[in-house]
C-alpha cells in the first residue's frame, strides 16, 4: 500500500455518500462551479473578515452570537414549539426529532432555562426560536424574564418571520431586555407571496425603533442576485444593524420544490465528508457564489449595516469542536494519542502519517529522535481512566441527533459549564511523561507521528508521501471514546 491507495479508501466513502444522496431526488452539479479558495480572494478584494477556517466572512460588524455559534461554547437555542403561520419548501424542522408532536405541543422553555441555572450552566448567548416562537408570546417573555434574572450579562436574541408583530410586542421585548431579533425574509419570485413579504419588511422597520441589534437572516438562492442587492440596500438604509446570507441548504425532503425551480446539490457539499448533526442539510450549488457576490456588493456601495456569510461549513464546526474539545481537557486521554494535536482553525484533531514500504524507515528515525512509542493494543490505566473522562464529557456530543444543534439540554449545559471551568487550566499544562509521541499500526505498516515534527521529517526523507490525517473523537458501541481518521491527503 502507498499513500494514493490509502487516500484512494476515503475516495470512495465520497462515492458511497454520493449514491445514497441520490437517493433523495436531487442531482449534484456535474462539475463543481464554486471553489472554497474564493472566498479569500473575496475577502482581500473586500477588505471584510475571513474566519472560521474561511468559513464565515463578514463586513461592518457581526453579531456576537454569530461568534459563540462557531464553538457553541457557552451558548444555547430553546424553541417554544415547531408550529409555524409560514411554509417554505426549504424548511428544515421536518428534520427535527419528534417533528410531529411539536407541531402541536410546546415547551416550557423558562421552566428549561431555570433548570439549566439551577443545575449550574453559564450562558453567554441565548435564542429563542421555533416554529414562530411568536405564536406563544407569554412563553417568550416569561423565558425573557428568567433570562434577565439568572443571565443578566447574556446577549438574547429572537428568530421571528414577523407576522405577529405590532409595536406592543415589541415594545414588550424591548422592556424585558431583548438585545437582538432576527428576521427571517424570503424571496421565491412567487407574486402570491408578495404580501407577506411586505408584511416582513413592515415589521423589520418599526423593529429598528425598539430593539438594539434588528437583523435579516435568510438564505440566498443561486437566483436571487438582483432582488437581495435592492433589499440590502433598504435595509441598511432604515438602519437595520445587519445581515446573514445563509448558504441555502437542501434538507433532504421536498426534492420535487427544488428541482422546479432547477436547482442542484453543490459538488463536493463538505471539504470534510462527515455525518453532521447540523439539520440544514446540503447546500444548494451556485448559492456561495451569490453570497460572495453580495458581499462584494455592500463593499463597493459602502453599506453601513454588517454583512455576513455563514456557509453551511460555518454552521458544522461546532459539532467537531465539541466532538474534540475532551482532547483538551482530559490530559490521560490525549497522552495516550500524543501523535495527535488540535487544530485551533477547524478543531479536527491532526497527525502526520506515512504508509508502505517507507512506514518502518521513518518509524525508525521517529524512535532515533529518543521519543517514546506506543501500539495501538497497548493501554495505560492512566489511558483508560482518561478514555471513561472523555466518554463522559463527550456523551451527548457524539451521538448524532437532529434536535441536538438547537435545543440545549440540562446535562448538557452542566457539563459544558464544567468544561469552560477547568479548560483554562488544562490546557496550558505541560504534558505529563506518559505522553507517547509515535502511533505505529505493523499490520497495515501505518506509522503516524505529531504535525510539528514534519519539517524534520522532510529533510530526513525528501521522496517520501507524507499524509495529513485528520481525525474526530467518537463512542464506540460500548460508550468508550475512540479516535476515528475521517479524511487524509498527501501534504504537498
């Protein structure tokens, strides 16, 4: 085995995920038409923000739950109900665990919220959400009220389409201390719903009299140019604060709506293939190029308001944060796969590796280096002891769940406030001597060693295919944690 033969085993996980997408009735592009790498280039011409491993790009200013979403650090979304008085083809909720049942029930998200305190978790951003939370108005301040009391420095905001807004709504959120509201604005080129977009725009204006932070966040379809560029231009002209272009997502359901409008999957939807929870499914080809463009657009014309664009890659890092971040906190755990560093710009975890003939030369010249050696079948109580940590930090995180990415859960806020508590100082720790620097796999002559050591490793073998593997934590059948290699390419 060489290293394109290795690399080649994550070609076809590509070409399996593929088929079974198809599945779902709408086709990929034939060639992919929007490379990632554009998006620095537009940033420079710009002169905007490129962050998040250049997933998130944004102008002006952007909001500071935008910020703590990429981490999902000390941040949580409750939802009063799924019921919604709108019904876009693009939704997303039918993806939702229980769908069903919370199109007719609601939640008692104060009564969550007070649990949550009282259980012990800090929030820094909250969201309200739905459904149309705004059907259930007396649960919206009531959930407003508790999070002033036991939050009061929390940033909280609301998603809303609007269309149950008058100025004593509003004037009821603005005196129970909501800081951002966010609307939701769509444009289908359908003329029956010319009303209720104006209705949408009407409410967006009066809210900027009330609440401190107005914002649109909306998705952008690949045909949308011309009426977003007139819309950004109101918008920043009655002094709404600023914009989300969403990369717009195919949530596996409704291909038939999508494939009227002529409308196809982006070629290849994520630059690392993985199972996301995140439940916005793939995204729509030639939206990012629309997003990109608009962002170019409010530069040129000097928009005031910000501008910011949250490509679905945005969205998906906080899962893999959260997968990883007990890498950080459990030293016994991270000892026991010292080849394995966290990467702070996309938060996979990353090794070196080289394959075949040459594994045993460089495993050789790794052990010259007087480091210390570990196979894969040998454990170290301490390495056990750190394996259950993690599956306990990790036990919600690393199941996949729909409903996960939006609703915070007690335990979940526990922990995540234990973690915040002690991450500080891990982290910053030296590692302890049962740090084993060296992984070495006989069987398949896989030898993987730290990504610092590379340049080293270069000189030392100059024809040699080095293979950057990139890597997530997961549970295994039993609930203890494992290392699973998710993507690899050769390091040019």
């Amino acid at each position: 085995m060489d290293a394109k033969e290795y690399i080649a085993a994550f070609d076809e996980v590509k070409a399996d995920f593929e088929k079974s997408v198809a599945e779902f009735g709408l086709p990929f592009e034939a060639k992919e038409t929007q490379l990632r790498e554009t998006r620095v280039c537009v940033a420079e011409q710009c002169g905007c923000h490129c962050e998040n491993g250049n997933a998130s790009l944004w102008l002006n200013w952007i909001s500071p739950a935008c910020v703590a979403c990429r981490t999902g650090e000390r941040t949580a979304t409750f939802f009063t109900s799924l019921k919604c008085s709108r019904h876009c083809y693009f939704c997303f909720n039918p993806n939702q665990e229980d769908y069903e049942y919370w199109l007719s029930h609601k939640r008692d998200i104060a009564g969550e919220l007070r649990e949550a305190h009282a259980a012990g978790a800090g929030f820094d951003c909250l969201a309200i959400t739905g459904g149309e939370p705004l059907l259930f108005k007396s649960d919206v301040y009531a959930f407003l009220d508790a999070a002033r009391e036991l939050y009061p420095h929390a940033h909280v905001r609301l998603y809303t389409c609007g269309d149950f807004l008058d100025d004593a709504c509003l004037a009821e959120l603005r005196d129970r201390g909501l800081d951002e509201i966010r609307f939701s604005v769509k444009l289908d080129g359908d003329e029956a719903l010319a009303p209720e977009h104006a209705r949408t725009l009407d409410a967006i204006e009066r809210a900027v009299a009330f609440i401190p932070d107005v914002m649109v966040e909306m998705p952008v379809g690949p045909h949308d140019g011309l009426a977003m560029k007139e819309l950004l231009v109101r918008l920043d002209a009655v002094g709404v604060r600023g914009v989300n272009l969403l990369e717009f997502g195919f949530p596996l359901c409704n291909a038939e709506a999508f494939a009227e409008r002529g409308l196809e999957l982006r070629q290849n939807p994520y630059p690392i293939l993985y199972n996301y929870w995140y439940a916005g499914g793939l995204p729509i080809a030639g939206s990012e190029a629309e997003c990109l463009e608009l962002m170019r657009f409010a530069a040129e014309r000097g928009l005031k308001l910000g501008v910011h664009y949250c490509s679905l890659d945005n969205k998906n890092t906080g899962q893999i944060y959260q997968q990883n971040k007990g890498f950080l906190l459990d030293k016994a755990f991270a000892a026991a796969h010292g080849w394995l560093h966290f990467d702070e710009e996309d938060y996979f975890l990353k090794c070196v590796k080289v394959v075949g003939d040459d594994a045993s030369s460089v495993l050789g010249w790794a052990l010259g280096e007087d480091l210390v050696a570990v196979e894969r079948d040998t454990t170290s109580e301490q390495a056990t002891a750190g394996e259950r940590s993690v599956a306990n930090e990790q036990s919600v995180a690393a199941e996949p769940d729909m409903e996960s990415e939006r609703v915070v859960t007690v335990e979940q806020a526990v922990e995540n406030e234990r973690n915040a508590a002690v991450e500080q100082a891990t982290v910053n720790e030296t590692p302890s001597a049962a740090v084993h620097f060296v992984d070495y796999d006989e069987s398949t002559q896989v030898v993987a060693f730290p990504c610092a050591w590379l340049p080293d490793a270069r000189n030392a073998f100059p024809a040699v295919d080095f293979i950057e593997s990139l890597n997530v934590v997961e549970l295994d059948g039993s609930g203890m944690p494992v290392v699973r290699e998710v993507d690899a390419r050769i390091v040019l």
